[in-house]
C-alpha cells in the first residue's frame, strides 16, 4: 500500500489495508488452529500421498515424482518416501536402507528436522511465520480455503500456500516455493484417522531386519 499526496486520503487508505490484513491474519489463524485441533483429536492419522518437485530456474530443468504413505502417532511417525523408510519413536529416529540393507540411528532433532513432510504441516504457523487468507474456491463441490504462509526471516524458503477442506477442516494439499527456484508440493491422497495399528508399530525391533547392518 503506498502514500500518496493526500495525507487524509493516506491514512484512511492504511487503516482500511491494516483492517483487512488483520482480518485476513484472524482468520488464516482461526482456520489453521481448527485444522491443527481437529488433526490432534485423533489416535493416529495414516496418510498416502503425492508428491512433487520442480526447479525451471535451473538448466536442465529438474521434475520429479513421488509417492508416499505416512501413518503419525503423537510425536511418533512411520514414513515410507523415496524408496527409505523412516520410524520416529521417541527421540530417536531409524532410517530404514533397504537397498543398503542398512539402519541409521540417530537421536531426533526438532532443530534439524527441516523437511516438509504432513507430519510438519501444522507446526509451521505457530512461529517464524506471517499468514493470511487466500482465495477460497470449490472442487467437486468441496469449499477449499488456501492459507499463504511467509517466512520472517528465511533465505531458503519464500512462501507456503496450505489448503483446507472448509467442512472437514482437512489438509488437501502443501505447497513451499524455495528462494531458489523450487517448487514442492504435497497433495494428500488419502486421509485415514484412528486406523488399527499394531502395539508395536512405531517401535523399530532389531528383529524385523535380519542381516541389516544398523549402525548407530
């Protein structure tokens, strides 16, 4: 919003921006904290998902592809991304090698733990970032809400777009556009809450990978 010549013309013109974007914050906050709630409010989610990620800034231009499922507990997770799989129990994190026939173990560091999986969506807001309503649309008769997310101070990250069902108050899709050119994307596929699951299902067991070398 810029000054103009006119000092009263100015003013009501910067309360009138000020007033939307406090609106527009209110309410990017009222419907990220519903979906953050409703999300908590179950036992365990297990998620597949789409994802992608595209630089055309770059020569040749990068595209690739993926699918992925995720099943989350409390703190605790189980990924499966990228031909790795990953089990977060506790503090500690196991990174399944197949391939490899290998485990790295490592204790896990929230710090460090910058990737954008659904597992981190909705932690995202609560600091570091500044948020405000975008367009609001409909798909297959689905109201959807799109959250625009910008950094404070990243030099990696320049912005994240989150959709929201407006009913269910469900993700559908996340989109981070990096400062240099990439593009990521992840859409959930499919949603399932309070799934049965084994006892022991987030616990990595020594046993299931005989052979393995597990190097902690």
């Amino acid at each position: 919003m810029k000054i103009t010549e006119c000092v009263v013309m100015a003013m009501m013109a910067l309360v009138s921006f000020t007033g939307f974007a406090q609106s527009s914050h209110e309410e990017a906050k009222a419907l990220l904290n519903d979906a953050s709630k409703k999300l908590k409010s179950y036992q365990n989610i297990s998620l597949s998902f789409d994802y992608s990620f595209e630089n055309k800034k770059v020569q040749p231009p990068v595209s690739q592809s993926e699918k992925g499922t995720i099943a989350i507990k409390g703190d605790d997770y189980r990924l499966k991304f990228m031909g790795v799989e990953q089990i977060r129990s506790g503090n500690m994190l196991y990174t399944i090698l197949k391939e490899d026939m290998e485990v790295q173990v490592t204790e896990y560091d929230e710090e460090e733990d910058q990737g954008l999986t659904p597992s981190s969506i909705m932690n995202l807001y609560q600091k570091g970032y500044s948020y405000k309503i975008g367009k609001t649309y409909k798909e297959n008769g689905i109201t959807l809400h799109e959250v625009h997310m910008k950094p404070v101070a990243s030099e990696e990250v320049k912005k994240i777009v989150i959709v929201i069902e407006q009913e269910s108050k469900k993700i559908v899709s996340l989109t981070q556009w990096g400062t240099n050119g990439t593009v990521t994307t992840f859409t959930i596929v499919s949603f399932e809450p309070n799934k049965k699951l084994p006892a022991n299902f987030f616990t990595f067991n020594k046993k299931d990978y005989p052979g393995y070398y597990i190097a902690d």
